[in-house]
C-alpha cells in the first residue's frame, strides 16, 4: 500500500510539474515567424512583443492571458519576450509561471532586432507591450503600449469581422 501512495504521489507531482512547466524557444529568423502562421492558418495569430523589466507588460500579461484562453477557439497568442537570455530562467519564466501562461512562449533571437520589427509591423518604432494581430498571416490591427482584456476583445472582434 505504501508503494501505491508513492505512485500516485510522484504522478501527481510530474503532472503538476507539466502543467506550469514554460518552455521558451529562440524566435531566430523569418522562417520560424511564417511556420507559425501556417501552423495556425485557420486562426488569428495575435502576437505579443513584451519584457519582464517592463511595468506595462507585467500589468497587462494577466489579462492578455486569460483573454487568449477564452478565445481560444478563434485565435492563436505567441508571446515573445525581448528579455535578456541571461534572465530567462531566474525573471521570465518565473513571470510567465505567475501568469498561468502553459503554452511554448520564444525569446526574440533575431541577429538585429531591425529584422523582427520590420517583419511585424514596418510603422512600428520598437515601444512595448506591442500587440499584432495577423489574419491568414496580413497584419490587419496593432495595439501599442498596455491594453487591457476589454481592449484585446474589442480589437479581436473587429479583426474577426475582416
């Protein structure tokens, strides 16, 4: 009977551990941004440029998350942190943790940041939080600085009746 407790103690620890664990993978090139798009052709990817150091990103990542899970069925979030690789296991993580985020976040890893702007949004100057909303893979709305879930319904809502 002891052996069964532990069984079952360790399963719900790895499961447990599962269903927070982050992952965060390098956003690299053009290449990984156009697979995420045909990955998810039949949704709304809305992509969320954000950093840990930044006070609105911290505020409104709570809402953007649960936003993102409530509409879940129409829409894809990619959040991509422009934290320091340094950080990634001692501040963003943790965050991320906090938030409840459970799905594969990436790390801006483009050689030039120049590259991973002009490829979102060429009108963007590089403000954060930053929020693209993209319909088969067109860029059609941009939110800049924080929103809360109000405003990121508003602006699904409008994208989803382009």
């Amino acid at each position: 009977m002891n052996i069964i407790k532990k069984v079952i103690f360790l399963l719900l620890l790895l499961s447990f551990g599962r269903a927070y664990s982050q992952e965060i993978e390098p956003l690299k090139n053009e290449e990984m941004v156009k697979q995420i798009f045909q990955d998810n052709e039949k949704k709304i990817v809305v992509i969320n440029l954000w950093a840990q150091w930044c006070q609105p990103c911290k505020i409104e990542m709570p809402g953007l998350v649960k936003f993102s899970k409530e509409n879940a069925d129409d829409m894809k979030l990619i959040l991509v942190s422009l934290d320091d690789k340094k950080d990634l296991e001692t501040k963003t993580k943790p965050f991320l943790k906090s938030c409840d985020v459970d799905f594969i976040s990436y790390i801006n890893a483009f050689d030039k940041d120049e590259k991973l702007i002009m490829m979102l949004d060429k009108n963007w100057e590089g403000a954060i939080p930053a929020t693209f909303f993209y319909k088969d893979g067109v860029l059609v709305k941009s939110l800049i600085g924080m929103q809360d879930e109000k405003q990121f319904q508003k602006a699904l809502n409008e994208v989803k009746k382009m």
